[in-house]
C-alpha cells in the first residue's frame, strides 16, 4: 500500500514538472495589457498560431513573421495560460498571463517581512518562493521546488556571481589573518602615538578608522577598543568615540575601490546593467558611481569637522560636556553586561607590526590594478583596437577575475608574511583565514539570494509593471532622491544595508533607465540618472544602517567603544540626519539636474562647516 501511495505521489510530482513547461524560445509569464516584444528565431512558418480560452470560448488569433524571426510587440488583455502552436514544432508552448500588480509582490514582501521581522534571509526567501508560486502556476509543491533547484541554483552556478563569491570568501581570509597576526593592532598603534589632547585624540581615531578601510566590523572593533583608554584619558566621552568608530566604518567601507563590501556591490550592479541591457564593466560603473554617493562622503567629513573644530550640538555636546568637566566619559546607565560583552572583544595587541596588514593590503590594490590593466589591454588587442587610453582599458577589463585574483595573492601574501616571521604556524595561519572566510559566508549567502530574487523580479516582468503605472507621474530627474528615502527608510528599519541594496537595486536600475527613455533621455542624461539611481541605493542603504540601534556596525561601535547602545543611536543620529538633509537637496537633486558632482561635494562640505561653526558650541579645554 504504502508503495502504491509512493508511486501515485511521483506520478502526480512528476506530472507537474512537464505541465505549461513553455518553449525555450518563450517567457514563461507575461503580464496582463504590458506590452512584450517577442524575439522568436528560426522560424520558418508564415504564422503563429495562439489560443486562449477564456470562459471555455476559445479565442486564436495570429502572430505574422518577418522572413525567418518574429520581432513582434504583443499585449495580452486576459489573464491565464495562451498557448504558442508553431508550425513545424511537435509541441505545443504556453505562457501563463499574470494580473500586473502581482509582479511587485515577491519583492514587496521582502520588503515588508524584513521591516516588520528584521530577518533578511527569510524575507528575501519568501520574496523568492512567492515569485516562484505565481510564475509557476499558482502550485504551491513546484514553486517549493523550483526555488531550490531552479531559482537560486541558477543564481549561484552563473561564472561572474561563482566569482564574486570567492572574492568575497578571500577577502574575508584576508581580514581574518591580519586581525589575527596583529597587524591591524599595528597600524592602530602607529596612529595612537600622536593623540596628545583631545583634538588629536578624535583625529587619531578618525584616520584609523579612514586608513582601516578594508571591513567595517573589523574597522568598528578595533579602533573601538584600541582608541577607548586613549580617549578615557584625553576625556572624550564614550559617545563621542563611538560616533567616530561608526561613521568611519560602513561610510568608509561602502566607498573604497577594495573592501569586503565591493565584490557585493559589483554584484548587484552587474546584475542590473545586465537587466537593461548595457554592457558596462560593473567596476567602471562603481567608480563612476562614486563621486555620486554624498551621503556617506558626507558623513566622513563631517567626522573631521568635528573632530577639528571641537564643536558640538545637540545630545553629543551634552555628554561632551559631561565628560570634558566631570571626567565621567560614559553616562550612569552603561550596564556591567555591556562592559562584560565589549571586554570580551578587546584586541590584544602582543606582538603586532603594522607591516603584517599594510604589505597584504597593499598587495591587493596593486594586483587588482595590474590586473584590470593586463585584462583590459587584452581584450581591447583582441578587438584590433590600435590606440586606447586608461578609460578605455578599464572600461574593456574583467573587474570579476582582477578582484579574485588579487584576493588570492593577498591570501598568499597574508599567510607567507605570517608564517615567515614565525607568528602563528601554517596551520593557525589556515584557522585564521577559515575564521575570515566563515564570517563572510553570511554575505555570500544574502548575495545569492539577491540574485535569485532579481530573476524572480526579472521573470516576472515587475520593472514593466513599475515603468507602465509610474511613467506619467515620477520626473526621472528626483528618482535619485527617491530611492535614497526609501532605502534609508527600509534600511533603517531593518537594520540591514547589504539586505536592502539586495532587494532594492534590481528593481531600480531597469526603472531609472526606462524612465529615462520613455522621457526623451539622451544617453548621457540617462547614464546620469543611471549612476544616481544606484548611488542613491548604496548611499541611503549606509544612511540607514548607520542610524539604526539595530544594526551591526551600530551594535559593534557600542560594544567596542563600552557605551551605553541607546545612548550612542541618542547622540549620532541627529548628526546623520543633518548630513543627509544637506546632501538630499545639494548632491541627489541638483546633480540630477546636471551639476558636477564634485562641484555637488564642494557645496555640501561648505555647508556642514558652517553648520557646525553657527550652530556647534565650542567645548571646554581639559588639562590632561
């Protein structure tokens, strides 16, 4: 009985595996009334037969060829199954109309579990499986399957994300050995040495925390628990030192040309130049992006300002002041249990060189240049191209190997230096980087999901959707500002930078670009809007995560700098709500507009310095 029950149970499974499976050569969904261009090959009939039933009344009508390809634009007014005969083909394909609303649903409840759970695995995951249930047939046990066998195995088996993932898991055996042989305690030693009063105190910890650039959680624990007894004894308060550890982490991690956050931003951006078609070396785009992400350029500066000015307003001048007058340098209500937490995450500097992290890193900026060069060069030699420049070698490059090749010089490096000056053994060396490598599996494994749920979104057509009901109503030019509230929002709610680009980004690149086209958008006005609509995900998702009391930077720069969390969210963020509301109006929106970014920067710095010279109260003078 039971293997009757077996057998009937894989005739039912395996019967919907083969039923409305479509042509190779089809989509498996449209959306009801979106117009579709079908690019159809190899056909030699005059016709296409295409049936839909709807009420049981059969409907047919037909597609003409051209010569042997159909290049044909078709809206589909009812929802349901129409069936593709195509002469000369024994099979029969079929492309299931979906009601448009329903493609903004898998990333919609992304969106909505991560804000209302804060658990980004499972929000992308049900984003993922309720794509799959619709564009499966509304079949509950295939799109279970097909999420796992299908969805996110093709994300994970493409070369270029199979790339970025072993970049990423490099980068992370990077860190984790230079954390571990002490030369990330080096080069905090080396800076500590010129913090005599309490302004070269902050700035000691600041171009720590600018020079430690590579990993944002490496960056919050270190200059945290390395600058702590400095600035106790300089009397700069807990809060203060732990707004300095967390605007130079993510802020500057999010920027840099390498760090653990690049092979994951490349991703991203990779995959939505591939959505609307353009062939532009994701590297290329990440750096031109760059001078168009003001928030966190922002935020770093405004750092230095303070630091150098020794202004401050709001809650931070009051536990300025407090620690500056009574030499009480943390409020009453810091708890043993956070002192007991930060302590255990003390840096323990023994024998540290800084040599052991600076040879390492600068190992990894040399190879990935030289290494974009050789690639670039090749492929341009390759094309017969006779005369080039630097932009047109980066441009031709394949940032994808460049990175995972430096990352694997790096290792090498990282482990011969380590082991060669007798420090730790081979074997402890391999534990360490293990350690590193396992700490980025987290991010690896939001990026695959990400990647699934951007060909979800892609499958089902959702940037279509947006562009056919947004069109008439957003200007193309304030979509950057847009995108950086949003994302700030979701960010900040979640706790989340990496969760939000990854739900975000796929989505508004294909609508920033065909927004732009359906405007009248040359191409270097769209390319602008392009460029602005991804900085405006990476920055707003920083923005977000720098703000929030649950995030993990924030929740790091607490810990290691012994401050009360609350206190610390308390003091920093009306900080980062000053520097936003001036890079909103100056850098998002005007840049937009056709400013010169770097003219958008110059503005935005002038402005916060004299933000903080009206509006900041000088602090008192200690005697140390």
């Amino acid at each position: 009985m039971n293997k009757l029950i077996l057998i009937v149970l894989t005739i039912l499974i395996a019967g919907r595996f083969v039923v409305h499976q479509a042509n190779e050569d089809l989509p498996k969904v449209l959306l009801q009334g979106i117009p579709y261009k079908l690019n159809l090959v190899d056909i030699n009939s005059d016709y296409i037969s295409v049936s839909h039933y709807d009420g049981g009344k059969k409907e047919t009508f037909y597609l003409i060829t051209r010569g042997q390809e159909i290049d044909t634009t078709i809206s589909l007014s009812s929802t349901g199954y129409y069936y593709f005969d195509i002469p000369g083909r024994a099979d029969r394909s079929s492309i299931l109309v979906l009601p448009g609303f329903l493609s903004v649903i898998p990333p919609l409840v992304a969106i909505l579990l991560a804000l209302f759970f804060r658990q980004v695995l499972i929000s992308l995951i049900a984003g993922i499986y309720i794509g799959a249930f619709f564009i499966n047939g509304y079949d509950p046990l295939i799109a279970f399957l097909r999420l796992s066998d299908e969805i996110v195995l093709n994300s994970v088996i493409d070369k270029d994300h199979m790339m970025i993932l072993l970049f990423t898991l490099f980068i992370g055996g990077v860190v984790g050995i230079i954390s571990k042989n002490g030369g990330t305690a080096g080069i905090a030693d080396k800076i500590t040495r010129f913090a005599r009063k309490p302004r070269s105190g902050m700035l000691s910890g600041y171009f720590m925390g600018v020079f430690i650039f590579f990993d944002d959680y490496a960056n919050s624990l270190l200059i945290g628990n390395m600058m702590r007894p400095i600035t106790d004894k300089l009397k700069i308060s807990r809060e203060k030192l732990a707004y300095i550890v967390d605007s130079t982490a993510a802020p500057i991690a999010s920027v840099m040309i390498i760090s653990t956050w690049i092979g994951f931003e490349l991703g991203l951006i990779g995959e939505g130049l591939a959505l609307i078609g353009w062939g532009d070396n994701p590297y290329d785009v990440f750096l031109s992006t760059i001078p168009y992400r003001f928030y966190p350029i922002a935020a770093v500066f405004f750092v230095f300002l303070i630091a150098v000015k020794e202004r401050d307003f709001g809650p931070m001048y009051k536990a300025e002041y407090r620690a500056r007058t009574t030499g009480r340098v943390f409020a009453e209500n810091l708890t043993e249990e956070e002192i007991d937490i930060a302590e255990a995450e003390k840096v323990k500097t023994g024998k540290s060189s800084w040599l052991l992290a600076v040879i390492p890193i600068f190992t990894l900026l040399f190879t990935t240049v030289a290494a974009l060069i050789y690639t670039g060069i090749e492929k341009l030699e390759a094309l017969g191209t006779a005369s080039y420049g630097i932009q047109d070698i980066i441009t031709h490059s394949d940032s994808y190997a460049s990175l995972l090749w430096s990352s694997l010089f790096a290792t090498a490096v990282a482990i011969l230096l380590t082991v060669g000056r007798k420090i730790m053994s081979v074997e402890k060396s391999l534990t360490a980087w293990n350690t590193g490598v396992q700490s980025m599996m987290f991010a690896c494994i939001v990026l695959v999901l990400a990647w699934a749920l951007s060909s979800v979104t892609v499958e089902m057509h959702t940037a279509d959707y947006l562009i056919s009901i947004l069109s008439d109503s957003i200007n193309p030019r304030l979509l950057p500002l847009l995108i950086f509230i949003i994302c700030g929002a979701v960010s900040f709610s979640t706790g989340t930078s990496w969760g939000t680009m990854a739900i975000v980004m796929p989505i508004v690149i294909p609508l920033g670009f065909h927004l732009s086209q359906m405007n009248g958008y040359d191409h270097e006005n769209t390319r602008l809007i392009i460029y602005g609509v991804i900085s405006s995900v990476l920055a707003g998702s920083v923005w977000g995560d720098h703000c929030s009391p649950i995030a993990d930077t924030t929740i790091l720069s607490s810990m290691a700098s012994k401050c009360n969390h609350i206190d610390h969210v308390r003091t920093q963020l009306p900080y980062a709500i000053v520097v936003a509301s001036v890079t909103m109006p100056i850098g998002d929106i005007l840049t937009a507009y056709g400013l010169n970014p770097f003219i958008a920067i110059a503005i935005i710095f002038i402005l916060l310095y004299l933000i903080v010279k009206f509006f900041g109260k000088k602090l008192p003078q200690v005697t140390i």
